[in-house]
C-alpha cells in the first residue's frame, strides 16, 4: 500500500528535524495548511508540491506519486515518457495558468519543426552559441543533462550520420529554446518535457529511426 502525501511529508520533517512552522517560512505556505495536508484534512495543490520539494530537497515526482496519481514507478521517472507526459499534463490542469494540455503529438511537432531548423548555418550557430549558457542555467534539475551534454558534444563533433545530427539537433534547439511546448519558468515541468524530447530522441536513435 503506497504511503499517503501527509505522513510522507511527516516522516520527511522529523527526518531532517525540520518543524511545520519553518516548513511554512521556507515554502510561504500557511502552517494551517501545512497541518491540514499531514493530517489527510485537504489535498495538496501541485504549487504546494512544489515548494514543499524544493524545501526538503524531495524530487517534485515522488511527492506527486505519494498523492495517489497512478505513476509507474521507476528506477529514473524521467525515463518512463508515459509517466512524464501524465505528470505534466496533471501539473497543467491543476495550476492557474493558460497553457493547453500537453500531449506527445505537440512535443514531436515541435522536434519535427526544429529538424529543419538544424540544417542550417543560423540553427547549427545557435545551438553552439547556446548550449553552454542554458546548460548552466538548467543547473542540476533533470536527470538527463548527461545524455543531452552526449548529444552536444556529437554534434558538434559531427560524430553520426547525417539523420542522427539532426534528430540530436533537434533535441538540442528544444533544450535551448525558451519557445519550448511549456516554458522552463514552470517548474519542474518546464524541464521535464525537455527530459521528454530527449527520451523521444534516445528512443528514435535506438530505433534507428
């Protein structure tokens, strides 16, 4: 039986010593909903989430697995797409803003339309001139950094054949770009539909297309 958000989010504070009180401080959350999420008396939003992971150092899928949303669970949640796409598209209609709900049909339009973009002197410029800065910037927030560092340093070296530089190019632009299918601000989502398209890509490449 999967353990329930607020005892999770219990056993998480007395674990680390950490008191309701400086879990509101550190999240902006009231204490009174704090009480009332560890006492099964309301149900987290996903904002909630959010900050409670960001303050206990708790990856944001695993609180939203304790919530009871049927995620497959596995070794790396960024690897299982289906799993990805479901908690995306769940953080979309939860949250106060105007982004339509994600789907896998958006994010390959998105790649098929950098494909193109990759063949040309300006897209191949603006990855190289690119990547390092957002690679920075993304920190250490997806599990897949490895693979897309593999990716980059591939096409820059020119190491594939001709379609496999422009699948990882296309990755490439969709990490880079700030015009993605949801925009990095919305974390965690925002870097996880780029942990997506890189998982998309992988599987393409496996595949040999």
């Amino acid at each position: 039986m999967s353990q329930n958000i607020g005892d999770f989010i219990k056993e998480q504070l007395e674990k680390k010593h950490i008191s309701m009180r400086t879990l509101s401080k550190q999240t902006n959350i009231n204490i009174s909903t704090i009480s009332r999420i560890i006492n099964h008396k309301r149900k987290p939003t996903n904002q909630h989430l959010v900050e409670i992971s960001k303050a206990l150092d708790i990856p944001f899928e695993e609180l939203l697995h304790k919530t009871g949303l049927p995620i497959k669970e596995a070794e790396n949640p960024v690897n299982d797409i289906q799993a990805s796409i479901i908690m995306i598209d769940h953080f979309l209609k939860q949250s106060d803003n105007r982004y339509d709900s994600f789907s896998m049909e958006k994010l390959k339009k998105k790649l098929h339309s950098y494909e193109k973009d990759v063949e040309t002197e300006n897209g191949r410029r603006f990855i190289v001139d690119n990547f390092q800065k957002k690679k920075e910037n993304a920190g250490d927030h997806g599990a897949y950094m490895k693979q897309i560092s593999t990716f980059f340093h591939r096409f820059f070296h020119k190491k594939g054949t001709r379609k496999e530089l422009v699948l990882m190019g296309a990755a490439l632009i969709y990490f880079i770009s700030t015009a993605d299918v949801i925009p990095d601000y919305l974390f965690p989502i925002g870097y996880l539909d780029d942990a997506v398209a890189v998982q998309v890509v992988m599987n393409l490449l496996s595949n040999k297309y």
